[in-house]
C-alpha cells in the first residue's frame, strides 16, 4: 500500500492534468472527427488512458527539470510539445493495437494494408502540429502553462521550504 500511495502523491498532479486534457481531446475529437466512433466506450477508455499515461510521464519529467528555475513559460512550450508528441504516438498505436485481432486468437481476417500505417503515421504526426500550430493551441496552451505552472510552483517551494529548515538548524 506505500508503493500506491507514493505514485498517487508524486503523480496525482499530472493525472488531474491528464484528466483535463480528456475533456479537452474529446472536444477536440468532436469537432475534427466524425461522431461515429468518439462516443463509443471503448474508445473513450483508450482515450482517457492515453491521456492519463501523457500527463504522468510529463510530469514526472519536468518535477527534475523545473527544479531552480527561474521562469515557466518557456518550460510550458516544451511541454506542451512533449505532451502532443507523446499523446499523439500512443493513441494512434493503441487504436491499431486494439482495433486488430491478436495473431494468437487464431487466424488473421484482416492484414494491415500501408493505408492503416498511413493513417497512424498522420494521426502521429497530426496531434504535435494541431496543438502547437493551429486554432486549438488557444485550448491546449492555456492547459499547459497551468501544468507547468503549478508544478513549478510546488517543486520550487518544496525546495525553498527545505533550503530554511537547512538554515534553520
């Protein structure tokens, strides 16, 4: 039970983070995509998994950069590039992995043909210029910077915390 409440204090921040950006990504899903398949449950699960996996691994990686920094905003940049780029090569593979049968449930009724490569590597490619160089960077940037913010907040007063009681003794 202390390994679990260790991971839910050190990444609770970037799940709630991930948590936001679901929200967000099936906003964003519902106005570029066709509805048939947004609102199915399954891909709402791939989606929210996907979501959560992207803001633990950013901010796990960012807790070690963000430490004695002076400014976020720049961090916020990198950020939301990491997060897109990650976002954008799980989901797409995840949706090739899940929407395939396994070779191991028996034999293969559908190959994959280069227009499901294709399609992946668009997709991949689609999420880090879509959140960085389009309209929806007024949704996705905001988001960001208030990740970024946040932890910078936290990691550099844990630190300023620690450096006076240092002092203090």
């Amino acid at each position: 039970m202390t390994k679990l409440s260790a991971f839910w204090k050190n990444h609770r921040l970037g799940m709630f983070y991930g948590f936001l950006r679901f929200f967000v990504m099936t906003i964003f899903f519902s106005l570029w995509m066709a509805n048939k398949y947004l609102f199915e449950p399954g891909q709402i699960a791939l989606t929210l998994a996907c979501c959560l996996v992207t803001g633990t691994i950013v901010t796990a990686l960012f807790r070690k950069w963000l430490k004695g920094k002076q400014t976020f905003f720049p961090w916020a940049l990198l950020s939301q590039a990491i997060g897109a780029a990650l976002f954008g090569l799980l989901l797409p593979q995840a949706q090739l992995l899940f929407s395939m049968r396994l070779m191991f449930d028996g034999p293969v009724t559908r190959h994959l043909t280069m227009h499901d490569w294709l399609l992946t590597l668009t997709t991949t490619l689609a999420f880090p210029f879509a959140s960085l160089m389009s309209l929806f960077v007024v949704i996705f940037l905001p988001l960001s910077c208030l990740n970024t913010w946040h932890l910078w907040k936290t990691v550099n007063q844990q630190s300023d915390d620690s450096e006076l009681q240092s002092h203090a003794i």
